[in-house]
C-alpha cells in the first residue's frame, strides 16, 4: 500500500502567489483531512471531507484558503494570495469509514511564503 | 470542549534509560486517547490508542500508555528507548460519539523526545 501521497513535499513561493497542494489518500478510505502545523499554534485541523463532500470547514483560517476533492482519489488545498504567515507544514491524512478515529498521515507539505 | 495538554515540550534521555511522556487530557464525555510518533520530516504515525476495555495498551516499538480516569491521564512509557526513538510525540483525543461517524480529534502540543547516546 502505498500510503497518502503529497505533493510537492517543499514550496517556497513569494507573497501574493497562488498556491496549490495537492493530496491523494489510501485506497478506499472514505475520509480525508487536511492540518496545517505551526510552531505557534502546533497541528490545526484545517478541513475534512467524507466520501468527497467537505463537512466542516470552521478551521479554515480566511476566505484566501479553499479545499476541493473532485474524486475519491484526490484533493487540493489551495491558497490564494499567499501571505508570509501561511509557511508551515501542510498534512494531508485519510481514515477509513469505520475506524475514523485512526487517520493515515501523508508525509507533509513545507510551505515557505517569501 | 475537549482538550489535550502536554506539560514536556522536550524530553532528554540517555538511551537504553525508561522515559515516560506525560498527557493529561479534559472532556466532558467518554473518549478515546491515542498516540502518535512524528519522526523527522515524516508525518504522524499511531503509536497506540485506547478505545475500551484494559487500562494498559500496548503499541508499536515496545511503548505503552496506561489509561487513568481519576486522573484524566494518558502517559506514555517504554522501559529503554534507542536513538531511533528520537522523534516528537503527540497525545491525542476525542469523543466516543454515540451516532458513528467522525468525531473529532484534538492533538496536543506534543513532546519532543531526545535519546543521548
């Protein structure tokens, strides 16, 4: 098994640019969740969807973030305009329907926003 | 709400010498406790969860927590640890929930483990 896959693993950008993470979850888990980890505020839960449909977007921090999942093998995550205060490391992870409580981590997106 | 708190950011130890990471945790309701390892530039893996049943879980790579609801703690021990165990550790929790589905889990600040040859 693969694992949850993400990409790129680092992105350095200038402020005020479009960025774009991308995720692709296990096989046949039924829910993803994207989580931003900082050193200030340690690992957020950004957004989680269920078979493809975003339920609860509360930690979204501002209207410039944005979550999409098309099919159940992929989804974005993507900021825009990028600011200085989004650097942090972007996880994307997926659990399957009847064990939600253990959540399969990708290895991470370090974000640096120049 | 619930709430998670770790009191050791770090965590020095010589190896082969016990450790114990320590996890305290505040809900109004039953739950379920985990912990995960994040190794260097890697995401978390589960370390152990508690969901019912014995008070002590055992995980991978010779760790255990022990469940204490007096308490509302959740520590985790392992009797040696080896360089390898070098990484940050996060205790996490949420709710039982009593209609399925996805309850959620709020991860503490997490405890850096150092392992001194």
């Amino acid at each position: 098994d693969a694992g949850v896959i993400q990409s790129p693993r680092h992105e350095v950008t200038e402020m005020g640019q479009e960025v774009t993470l991308r995720c692709k979850p296990i096989s046949g888990h039924d829910y993803l969740f994207w989580y931003r980890q900082t050193m200030m505020r340690g690992l957020e839960l950004l957004i989680y969807f269920n078979n493809n449909v975003p339920i609860d977007d509360s930690g979204m921090p501002e209207d410039r973030f944005s979550a999409k999942m098309p099919n159940a093998s992929f989804s974005t995550l993507k900021i825009q305009p990028s600011e200085p205060r989004d650097s942090a490391v972007y996880f994307c992870a997926s659990s399957p329907w009847d064990t939600t409580d253990t959540q399969y981590f990708g290895p991470g997106t370090r974000l640096t926003v120049l | 709400a619930q709430s998670v708190t770790q009191l050791d950011s770090q965590v020095p130890v010589f190896e082969e010498a016990p450790v114990e990471l320590r996890c305290n945790y505040s809900s109004s309701v039953s739950v379920y406790l985990f912990w995960y390892v994040q190794y260097p530039n890697q995401g978390l893996q589960l370390l152990l969860k508690y969901l019912s049943g014995s008070t002590l879980v055992k995980g991978i790579n010779g760790f255990e927590a022990e469940f204490n609801k007096s308490q509302t703690s959740f520590h985790l021990r392992k009797p040696s640890v080896h360089i390898s165990d070098t990484a940050e550790y996060f205790c996490a929790v949420s709710d039982k929930g009593t209609s399925g589905g996805y309850q959620k889990v709020t991860f503490g600040t997490g405890t850096k483990l150092q392992v001194i040859p």
